[in-house]
C-alpha cells in the first residue's frame, strides 16, 4: 500500500509541474522512480518514457482542441529525432547505472540552469532548418537516452529556431515528445528490462489527474515564479543524484 501511495503522491506532483509549467515538469519521474521507488536507473528512464508517452499524448489532444498545435512543423522536427532517440533508447539500456544516474544529474542541472535565464522575446520569424534539424536530433537522443520529455529543450527550440509563438511551442511539443517517446521505447523493446506496472500505471494516472490541476494553478500564480520554484528543486535534486553517484 505505501509504495501505492508513493506512485500516486508523486504522479501528482510531477503532473501538476507538468500542468502548470507546459514542460519540464516529466523530468522529475526517473529520480522519483529510483529514490522513492526503488526501480534501477534502467527501469526508471524505461517506466519514464511509457509515463511521459501517455501523459503527453493525453495533453496534445487537449492542445490540439484549442488548434495550438502545428502539425506539419511538429511532425518535421521530430522526424528529425526519431533514429536518434532509437539509437540512444538501445545505447541506454546496455549501461552501468552510475554513467546513466550521473548522466540524468547534468541534464536536470542543465534544465534547471535554463528555466532561471530571462524569458527570450518573440522571434522574428525567421527559420533556420539546419538549425532544426540539429535541434530536433538532440531532443530525440536526450528522449531516448534519460527517458525525460525534454519540453525544457523543446519549447525554446520551437520558439527561437522555428519561429513559433510560444503557446503553439507548448502545443507543438507536446506531439514531437509523443512520437520521440515512441520510437525510444520500441528500440529498448525486448531489452529484458523488468517495468512494474503495478506502480507505473498509477504513477500515470496521477500524473494525468494533476496535469488539469496543474492548469488551473497556473492561473493563479505567476508563471515566472512556478518556473523559479521548479528550478531550484530540479538543482537540488540534481545535486543529490551526483552526491549519492560519487560519495
């Protein structure tokens, strides 16, 4: 019962960061995974991607209602990382658990790191498809190497590179993590790594449930403090997975 109640607690806490940040949020399943539910870093970049693949599919089709996804311009970027986030789903699955936990601690740190940087202005319109291109192969491989969305490294590449305002961004992807998502967890399919559905599915609908609230939320409070608040406990987490890796 109690590890129930740790996979509901924390389904709802990242899904209400999820709700109420439009990103990001998903990045905090693989250390709840390991440290409160005891899955090994294997299993818990795995149960991720089946976590985030459901959740994003299920806000995408809320977004796409409100016509704030961009459909050619999502399906393109993340056509971009789908063989990378296959390649990298095969590579994560064949590594020691430290070079992963390690691996996941600088990413977090790093996304940690971009939420606190002033909000950019609009871009001009302009688009860059090298650039995109190049952009949408680093999600992918990110997706399928740390099992995390990556809406922290989306959404500004949407913005900035494909000229996209930024609640078409959000919208859009959402459909590039779905699709990114999917191509990591056929390629670790047949991988021999043990997933708990016991926990994993209600993790999922917790997340789902506190992604609505997480919405609502947002309305009350300021965006910009939300993003601060998720920061600075992505850094601390960050830094207890290098202290527990390298102590």
């Amino acid at each position: 019962m109690t590890t129930l109640i740790l996979a509901l607690v924390a389904g709802g806490v990242i899904g209400l960061a999820l709700g109420g940040l439009g990103g990001g949020g998903s990045v905090l399943a693989v250390p709840a995974l390991i440290y409160l539910l005891h899955f090994t870093p294997a299993e818990a970049t795995t149960a991720s991607l089946v976590i985030v693949t459901v959740t994003s599919a299920t806000a995408l089709n809320a977004h796409a209602r409100d016509g704030h996804v961009v459909w050619r311009t999502g399906l393109l970027f993340a056509a971009a990382g789908i063989v990378p986030a296959m390649i990298a789903g095969m590579i994560s699955s064949h590594l020691p658990e430290m070079v992963l936990t390690s691996a996941f601690a600088v990413i977090a740190a790093l996304a940690a790191l971009r939420m606190l940087r002033p909000a950019r202005t609009e871009p001009s319109g302009q688009v860059r498809l090298g650039r995109a291109g190049v952009a949408g192969a680093g999600l992918g491989a990110v997706t399928g190497f740390l099992g995390v969305g990556g809406g922290f490294l989306a959404v500004p590449a949407l913005v900035s590179v494909l000229g996209l305002t930024m609640r078409r961004a959000v919208g859009t992807s959402l459909l590039v993590i779905t699709i990114n998502s999917l191509a990591a967890l056929a390629a670790r399919t047949g991988s021999g790594t043990h997933l708990d559905w016991a926990v994993i599915a209600p993790f999922t609908g917790a997340a789902i449930l506190g992604a609505w609230d997480g919405k609502r939320l947002a309305h009350r409070i300021n965006g910009g403090t939300l993003q601060r608040i998720f920061a600075y406990v992505l850094l601390a987490v960050a830094a207890f997975m290098l202290v527990d890796v390298l102590v």
